[in-house]
C-alpha cells in the first residue's frame, strides 16, 4: 500500500512538473512560448511576402498584425518594440532549443 501511494505521490509530482510553462525572457518583460512562437511566425511571413520591397519591410510591424498574441500589446506601445520583437524571434530561430531551455532566453523547465 505504501508503495502504492509512493507512486501516485510521483506520477503527480511528474504531472505538476509537465505542466510547468516554457517563456521566453528579453530583459524584464517575460511571454509564453506559444505567444513568441506566434510571434515568430507572423515576422516570418512578412519577410516571405515580397523580399524586393525593402522599404515596406522597414515599416513593417508585428502591431500592425490582428493576430498579434494579446500579450504583446503593451509592447507595441514601447519606442523599443521592433528591437524587442527582433530579440525575442532571435531567441526562438531553433524552438527545439527553446523547449529544453538550451537558449538562455528561455526558461520554465526543469
């Protein structure tokens, strides 16, 4: 019986602990890594869209995005945001890394 509860008491601790969630950190500001990988892929699309136009890409914003992941709103309101939006979609180029907590950007995992 007491191994019996040992176990239960360990398969909760392991469901707890997978749970936890990865983020994705750029100085004091912290998102969740589904919101940057978000991020991430509507920055892509953007830089896929017509590469001869490079004074559009130079206007380009993810705030101007209506899919842009809510969390990321009072960033658009920072002088700094593209510089952070560039940071934190760096932080992400490999999200297998991420995951892990192999980027020092990135953390939540044990």
């Amino acid at each position: 019986m007491k191994g019996l509860l040992s176990l239960a008491a360990l398969a909760v601790v392991l469901l707890v602990h997978s749970s936890q969630a990865v983020y994705v950190q750029d100085g004091d500001l912290k998102f969740s890594l589904e919101s940057v990988k978000k991020l991430k892929e509507l920055m892509d699309e953007n830089r896929h869209v017509n590469p001869r136009l490079v004074a559009s890409a130079a206007k380009y914003s993810p705030c101007d995005e209506k899919d842009l992941p809510e969390e990321f709103h009072s960033v658009c309101e920072r002088e700094d945001a593209l510089v952070v939006f560039e940071r934190l979609n760096l932080a992400v180029q490999d999200t297998d890394l991420c995951e892990i907590c192999a980027n020092a950007a990135c953390a939540g995992c044990f």
